[in-house]
C-alpha cells in the first residue's frame, strides 16, 4: 500500500525524469540538431566568405569586420528577446519561428544587391540563430530523463560540429565554384523544410504545467512513456508539480539564483569571444602565415573534424565527472592549445595545436549548453538561457573586431596569450562559482519559489 500511495503522489515530470531513451528523444534531439547544424554552417562560413564579400563591393577592413558583427548584433537581439517570449509563449512556437526567421536572413543574404542590405540580412539572419539555440536547448532539457539529460544536450550542440564540417564542404565545393552568394543559400531552403518538419514535436510538459495546462502536459509524458513502452506507466494520475507563479527578469538575480547568473554571463561572454575571435579568423591567419586560400581552407576544413570527437568525449564525460569538473578541464585545454596554435608556424604543430583546439573548445560548448538552462526554475528557465546567451553576443559583437586589432599591435603569439589569459579567468570562474547539477533532477536544482 504504502507503495501505491507514492506512486500515486508522482508528479508527471517525475515520470519523465524515470522514461527510458527511446525513438522520442533521439527524433526530438535530430530534428532540433540538424537546425542548429545550418545555424553554425552560415555562422562558420563567414571565415570563407569574407574576402569574396570584400573583393565584391570592395570594402575597407572595417567594413568587412561589420559584416561578422552584424551577425551577433542579431544573435544578441534573438538571445535576449526568445527566451523571454518562450517563457511566455511556450517553447515549441518560438523554437520552429526562429529557424523561419533565419532561413528568410540567410536568403536576403545570398541575394543582397549592396552592403548595406547585406548588413540588414545579417542581422534578420542572427535574430534567428541567436534565438534558436537557447531555445532549443531549454526544449530539449526539458523533455530528457534526469540520468541523460546532459548527454542528449552534449549530443545536441554536437551538431554545431557537423555544421561547421559542411561549411568547410560547401566553402571548398560550391563557394569555390559558384561564388559566396550560393554559401548563404545553400542552407536556407533545408533549413525550411527542417521549420516545417518540427510542428510535429510537441509542448514542454514542463511548461505547460507552469501556465496551469495540467491536462494537456500530461498527454505529452504519456506520449514519451509510450514512445518507451511503458504501457502501464500511463495508468498513472496526473499530479502537477508545484508552480512557480514568478517569471519577472529580475529573478534571475534574486540570492538563490544570483551565484548562478554571475557565472553564467562570465562563462558565456569569455567562451562566445575568444571561440569567434579565433575561429572566424583561423583562415585569415592562416593566409597571413603564407598559405594560399584554397590551402587554408582545407587546413581549416580538416582541424576542426576534431571538434566531433571533443563533443562526444564530454557526452561521455559530462554524466560520468559532471558538469563542473568536466567543464574546467575542457576550457583549460582551449586555453593552452589557443596558446600553444599561436605560436606555431603552418606545419603539422600548427595543425596538431588546431585540431586539439577544436577538440577541447567545442566540447566546452557542448557543456555550456548543458548546463545553462539547468540553473533556472521552468518559470524563467528560457529567459535565464536566453539572457546568458545575450551577454555572450556581446562577446561576439567584439570578437570579431579584436582579432584583426591585436594581432598588428602584438602580433599573432599576443594576440593568443590574450585569448589564453581570457579563457583561464573563465575557467576560474566556473571553478570557484559553479554548482555541480549531474543526476538531479530540473525541479531538485532549481525549485519553485514557494518549494525552495
């Protein structure tokens, strides 16, 4: 009896938390990747294409610089705007709008008849993308089962890996064939249909228990369960979990949130502009060091294969050390392989220490995607992402813009001790400011206000 009684008291998301993997989970985490898998190609090719875009309207190094940052300027608009309007409108809406909104940047892009409309397509295309990924991160955190939930996450921002790889496929393939303007295109329809596509995943149950849709969260943790066989799971009553009735912005610094937030913006602004201060500039630098264009690019191309292996190493780390530990270790390995790359010349050392870079940096990534919407309540779990990421455009607003100033003031090897420097700080805020989160569940790290 007294068994019966407990079961009885189960809230759904705690069932959800106990669902097995199953064909639900990998659909959600495939259809949600392969949109973030264009977002990072159209990100990423912008190393390729912006000497084409120079050459072409014949532009000076700062305008060619507002081209990048044009981008984050969108992506900080999307950031800060989607969490809040997926904490109010619901997560699903706002997930398949954003990748709409980016397919419609990226083909303004590739049609733009003068700078400054390319600049205009830039920023339609970054409010997309900026909106998508914490969105997207926040949906899928909250659909997974507590024991898998940071792996599924890791795997996700996995596929910003394969977006890069067919970057450097399309850059190599149809850019150097075609001309820049097919770089843009080449995403934005595919990018559509995967829009379209994604109205069959449902709701966050989580969510919809917030806003009081008891019933209708209910269906959707029968539908996993089902998903998982787990037949007799559905006999189970619909119990809510308790409310948290408070979703203003300013809880993201009320004091059991506020550590949280300070390490998040810290981690988010030293990870998004020491990733696109070297990555966007790796073919540049590259072709600095005397390497031709195409050469360059392949040279890009092939080190950052190595950013699959480094997703998929934190995957497995990420459930075994935890967050934290794991983390540190891997923001710690960019710091020294950035170092270690600037100060190399175009041999196999330059390689190995690119490679190695991509290796640890992007596995960081797969983390901070992890970890982000883990620390907030459901009521402002997708602002709380969406806020970080923001302060993180920041970074990216400026990245873009450092490199190419640092690099003649204190050459390549300075330029890269800066980033290292960056990178330790990050590293030590986490250390010192992080809250470990491995195999808990979403409600237990981040109760409601009236349970905490």
């Amino acid at each position: 009896m007294p068994g019966e009684l407990s079961a009885t008291a189960e809230t759904f998301v705690a069932r959800l938390d106990r669902v097995p993997l199953n064909s639900f989970h990998w659909r959600l985490v495939i259809l949600a990747g392969i949109g973030w898998m264009f977002d990072a190609m159209d990100v990423l090719m912008l190393g390729f294409l912006l000497t084409p875009i120079r050459n072409e309207f014949k532009l000076d190094a700062s305008q060619i610089g507002l081209v990048a940052s044009a981008t984050f300027v969108g992506m900080f608009i999307g950031a800060a705007a989607s969490g809040r309007l997926a904490d109010r409108y619901g997560r699903r809406s706002v997930f398949s709008t954003t990748l709409v909104v980016f397919s419609a940047g990226a083909l303004l892009s590739a049609i733009a008849p003068s700078f400054g409309t390319l600049l205009a397509a830039r920023v339609v295309a970054g409010v997309g993308l900026g909106g998508e990924l914490p969105v997207a991160s926040t949906l899928v955190s909250e659909l997974s089962p507590r024991a898998s939930r940071g792996r599924l996450i890791v795997l996700l921002e996995s596929f910003w890996a394969y977006g890069t790889i067919l970057a450097g496929i399309v850059a190599l393939t149809v850019v150097a064939n075609f001309g820049w303007r097919w770089g843009f295109a080449v995403g934005a329809l595919p990018a559509l249909y995967v829009a379209y596509l994604r109205r069959a995943l449902p709701e966050s149950p989580r969510y919809l228990a917030e806003k009081g849709r008891a019933p209708e969260a209910d269906a959707v943790v029968r539908r996993v369960e089902r998903a998982g066989g787990g037949a007799l799971l559905t006999l189970a009553p619909a119990v809510a979990p308790i409310r948290a009735g408070r979703t203003r912005i300013t809880e993201l610094w009320a004091s059991r949130y506020a550590k949280r937030t300070a390490m998040l913006w810290i981690l988010w602004f030293g990870v998004v502009l020491t990733y696109y201060g070297i990555f966007l500039w790796i073919p540049s630098i590259l072709a600095a060091r005397g390497l031709s264009q195409v050469r360059g690019n392949e040279f890009f191309f092939l080190s950052t294969l190595a950013q699959v292996p480094g997703y998929f190493s934190a995957a497995w780390l990420v459930e075994r050390w935890g967050r934290k530990p794991t983390l540190v270790t891997y923001l710690l390995g960019t710091a020294v392989t950035a170092f270690l790359f600037g100060n190399a010349g175009t041999g196999t050392d330059a390689f190995v220490w690119a490679a190695l870079l991509s290796f640890f940096n992007l596995g960081a990534w797969g983390v901070v995607y992890t970890w982000t919407p883990e620390l907030y309540p459901t009521a402002v779990r997708a602002t709380g992402a969406g806020v970080a990421a923001a302060v993180g455009r920041v970074g990216g607003i400026i990245g873009p813009y450092l490199t190419p100033v640092l690099v003649p003031a204190i050459a390549e090897s300075g330029t890269f001790a800066v980033f290292m420097v960056l990178l330790l700080i990050t590293a030590a805020a986490v250390a010192l400011l992080g809250e470990e989160t491995r195999g808990r569940s979403l409600e237990e790290i981040a109760p409601p206000a009236q349970a905490a």
